[in-house]
C-alpha cells in the first residue's frame, strides 16, 4: 500500500520557511504531501500498518528513508510514560500489558520480586504496578524497599488479597492506590490514569530562592526544612516576589498583581504586609532576602 502511494504521492513543494519543509521537526498536523487532491497528514500516517520493507520516499527533503512505524514512534517523542508491572502470572502480566501498550504506554514486566526491585533501582518509572503474592521477594517486602530508598514513584498494588486488614496495611506500608483481583481493565486504566496525573502535578518545578522553597501546587513553604505558615495574602505575595528575583518591584507592581487594578497602592497596606512576611521568612535567618528599594518598592535577593 505505501508503495503505490510512494508512487502516487507529490511531494509539496519547498519553501524558505523552515516550518514549512518536509523534515520530522514538522508539526504532526503540516501537510507533507498531496495524495490525488488531498492533503496527506502525518497524522494519517498512524493508520498505515505496513510490510517491513515499505517505506515512504521523502525526495530532496530528506536524506534517509524513514518507515511508517518509525515515524509513528517518533511522533510519540519522550512524553510516553513508562509503567513497571511485577505479576508472575504470565497471563495476568501479558494481559496488563498488551492493554497499556494500546493506551501506548510503554511497560517492563517482572515475574518476581527479586527482578521488580532489580528493574524499579535501575530505571526510572512513571509508575509501579505491584502484586502481592509474587516469589522470591514477596510484594510487601518489594514495596517496603522501594520507599526505603526515598523512591517516590506511584505504586500500584494489585492483588487477590481483598480483606480491609490487607488495604489498610498497603495504604499505610506506601501504596498509593490498592485494588483487587479479578478486576476491571477500565477500572485499572483508570486508576493508572490518576496516578500519572497526581505524578505530574507534583513533578511541578518549586520556585527557590536561596534556601526558601515554594511549591506552587501544595502551597506550602519551606525553609531549612522549617515550614513556614503563612496567610492566602502573605502566600500570594511570596510567590510573586519569588517568581521575580533580583528585580525591582514597584508598589503598583505589587498592587495589581497581588491585590487588583483598583486597590490603592499609596496606601501602607503593601508595606504592613511585605513587614509580615520578614516575620515569618526573614527574622529567624542569618541571610535576609526581602530588601527594600527606597522611594520605589521591594526586591527579593539571595545573594
């Protein structure tokens, strides 16, 4: 089929712009070529399933030939989450497997614990999915080694082990997520799909300034381990400073960013505030890191 349509295909014409060339930095949705009257679209190249020796030419614009599937994978890049699943039965793990290869996660497999903590040390997962009852390292030992090595990865149990004693003791030994055999492939899908969500979340970069540390998701604050309580006006104010070290910000700056377009900024409200916040941030501390700029506003320094 690709190699008729190699054949029929004409590829678009060249022009200066570089987005508009025919190369894989392309975006997935530019036009590479015209099929007939129609736009071919790299997109549509994913429906292909072609033999291993077809291949579609790309002229000029390239200097190698590229096969569909290889594309295909291309186009997926890095942003493919990877998932660990240790089951030593094979058809569970070949089951679980083959379903999250569709959804295109890409997944390793373990048929014992001793292999799953050799992989889970060795590799970075995006997630963990964990049977109990597997040889030679039981599950509950695997997970009390995971999270003995500060490894924070989401983890999965799945397991014939129903009773309440046994998902209150995975909650509380690390698990982020227990559920029970036989199970629902759409329900363990869907559990997977909350779990790299929440991992994404909390993979939000921090903002840090020195040693003070703010996390825009949690909202909390830290400093040398000491967490720091602050009120939703002084959180709000931290953070705007923190987004903006080393430079000056202005009264009116902070005004409209912290308060609105309408709050008066020649008011003392700004300054009685910016004051509790050296309370809570800077007084216990040897380097102090809310400086004001006299006549003009404030600047956040940690150096």
């Amino acid at each position: 089929m690709l190699t008729k349509l190699g054949q029929s295909v004409k590829v678009a014409r060249s022009i200066n712009d570089e987005k508009n060339r025919l190369c894989l930095k392309s975006p997935a949705y530019f036009p590479i070529a015209f099929f007939h009257t129609k736009f071919i679209m790299l997109e549509d190249l994913r429906s292909f399933r072609p033999s291993a020796e077809a291949r579609v030419s790309t002229g000029s614009f390239l200097s190698s030939r590229i096969d569909a599937a290889g594309l295909t994978a291309s186009l997926r890049g890095n942003d493919q989450m990877r998932i660990l699943v240790i089951e030593d039965e094979k058809k569970v793990a070949s089951f679980i497997k083959k379903g999250l290869g569709e959804e295109h996660y890409a997944v390793d497999t373990a048929r014992d614990g001793e292999e799953g903590l050799y992989l889970a040390e060795t590799n970075e997962y995006d997630l963990i999915i964990l049977d109990l009852l597997i040889p030679k390292i039981d599950g509950w030992e695997v997970l009390r080694r995971v999270r003995g090595k500060k490894n924070n990865v989401p983890i999965l149990v799945l397991t014939a082990r129903d009773t309440v004693e046994d998902i209150v003791k995975g909650l509380d030994a690390g698990c982020d997520d227990y559920l029970t055999k036989p199970f629902a492939f759409a329900e363990l899908l869907a559990r997977t799909r909350a779990l790299l969500r929440r991992e994404k979340i909390e993979k939000e970069p921090l903002l840090r300034v020195a040693d003070l540390i703010l996390s825009p998701v949690t909202h909390k604050v830290m400093r040398r381990e000491k967490e720091i309580e602050l009120t939703s006006r002084e959180y709000a104010l931290l953070e705007y400073f923190m987004r903006n070290p080393d430079k000056v910000l202005t009264r009116t700056m902070i005004s409209e960013h912290v308060w609105d377009y309408h709050f008066d900024s020649m008011t003392n409200v700004i300054d009685v505030y910016v004051n509790y916040l050296r309370k809570k941030v800077d007084k216990d501390f040897e380097l102090k890191l809310i400086h004001t700029i006299r006549g003009i506003g404030y600047m956040m320094k940690g150096d």
